[in-house]
C-alpha cells in the first residue's frame, strides 16, 4: 500500500436522477502517469471532483496518498494539486505576480525566490513581468501548470489540460507532464485525445457510461482488439507531423 497514491473501490455517485458514477475501481501507483480515457459526460471530472475533495460520493471509498478523501480531507489538499480545463490565471496580474501570490498562499519561504525557480523551470522568464491578459494560450497553459507545482505537491491532478490548445502548445504540455513524473511526482490525467494518452500513460483507464470498461497498459489494452490485417502500404505522415516540420523549417530560415 505504501506505493500506492490513489485507490478506489465502489465509487458512486448521482445528481437527481442521473447516476454518473457506478461503482468505480481505481488505483495508481506512485511516480506513474494514468491517463483517464471517456468521452463527455463519462464522468471523469466527478470523479476528479472526489479525488481532489471538491465532491462527495455517494458511495464507495476513496483514498488520495493513504488518506480517505472523506474522513481527511485537509490532508488530501495539502499534498495534491489540480490543473482544470480551462486556465486558472489571474489576467490582471503579471506571471511572476500570480506565482507570487501562489507561494504566499502555500505559506512557502520566500515567495519571490520560488516564483524566479519555477519561472526558469517552465520557460516564462521572458514574459515573467508581463500581464497575463498579453498571453498566448499555451502560455497561460504552462504558467498554469507552473501554479499548480509550486510547493512541489506529491500529486497533480490534470483535468484535459490540453483542451483548446494548438499542436505547438500541446506538445510543449507534454514535455511538462512527463518531465514530472520523471522527477517522481504522481500524474493523474483525464483527456478525450487518445494520442494523448498514447504519449504520456504508463497506465490508460477507460470509463464508459460511469463505470471502467478496460484498464491497463498500452500494450495490454492492444491486446483486447483482434489481430490487425497486414497490409504493405506507404506510411503517409500525419497532420501533426506536417504541420511541426513545415514550422520548424520556417524557424530556422
């Protein structure tokens, strides 16, 4: 139990007369990346919900790094964080200033000095005394995830992180996501792209209709499907691979 950063067993949960959760098992180990696969209105953010403490469940048990996100749920917030759909920035403020004010919150030493390590980290120095209203998408993205690291949280939850973003900046994301999870931090992650998943997951969990239907690794999940049919064919890149060679050939001329 000790490896293990989130467990759950039975998980329901209903609004009026929608059941949206029907009994939900999961379980990551630490330092691991487990992507959450399901289409709108799966039920993948309720489920975010519990686990971050924002929603109860109706039943079932849930436990966030050995603590029952109901009985504790104190010690559940202070060793997580969560990056939502859409950025959580406050525009009026500079990237530093919002960083500043995260640190502050977190009761971290020296807020300043954290805000200049974490802006180094994530590639914002530039734009580091800039209002975040003059921000790219995938900038307010990473200065986004920068937030949600500051104080160093054992597990980030990552509700479609790349949701609006353009293949530039969803790359750029996924280099971030992995970069955690290299230095040990726990990733749970919830997406519709299925590339994403491929990318990023040690571990990919489908939810359908509010209960998991497969789970596994890449490999394992391959092996639910029949054998593909071998056919010699010349392999056509795709529209990602397109667009990031004609703009990197832009950048060098």
């Amino acid at each position: 139990m000790q490896n293990i950063a989130i467990q759950t067993q039975g998980l329901q949960k209903s609004f009026k007369q929608l059941h949206v959760l029907k009994g939900v098992d999961i379980l990551v180990e630490k330092g691991t990346i487990f992507a959450l696969l399901g289409s709108n209105g799966a039920g993948k953010t309720t489920i975010v919900k519990i686990l971050t403490t924002l929603l109860r469940q109706d039943s079932g048990t849930a436990s966030v790094n050995g603590f029952d996100v109901t009985s504790k749920p104190d010690a559940v917030r202070q060793s997580i964080s969560l990056t939502g759909q859409f950025a959580a920035v406050d525009e009026i403020l500079t990237g530093r200033e919002n960083l500043v004010m995260i640190a502050s919150l977190r009761h971290l030493i020296n807020p300043r000095q954290v805000a200049a390590e974490v802006l180094k980290r994530f590639g914002l120095n530039d734009a580091a005394d800039r209002k975040v209203s003059t921000y790219s998408g995938g900038m307010r993205r990473r200065l986004d995830l920068a937030m949600s690291l500051v104080g160093k949280p054992q597990l980030i939850f990552l509700d479609e992180p790349t949701t609006g973003l353009d293949p530039e900046a969803r790359i750029e994301v996924w280099k971030i996501v992995k970069e955690l999870a290299d230095g040990g931090t726990t990733v749970f992650l919830t997406t519709q792209y299925l590339d994403e998943a491929e990318q990023l997951a040690d571990r990919i969990a489908i939810l359908h209709e509010g209960r998991i239907i497969a789970n596994g690794t890449l490999a394992e999940l391959k092996q639910l499907f029949p054998p593909a049919k071998v056919e010699y064919v010349e392999k056509q890149p795709t529209l990602e691979e397109i667009f990031l060679s004609i703009v990197s050939r832009k950048e060098e001329n």
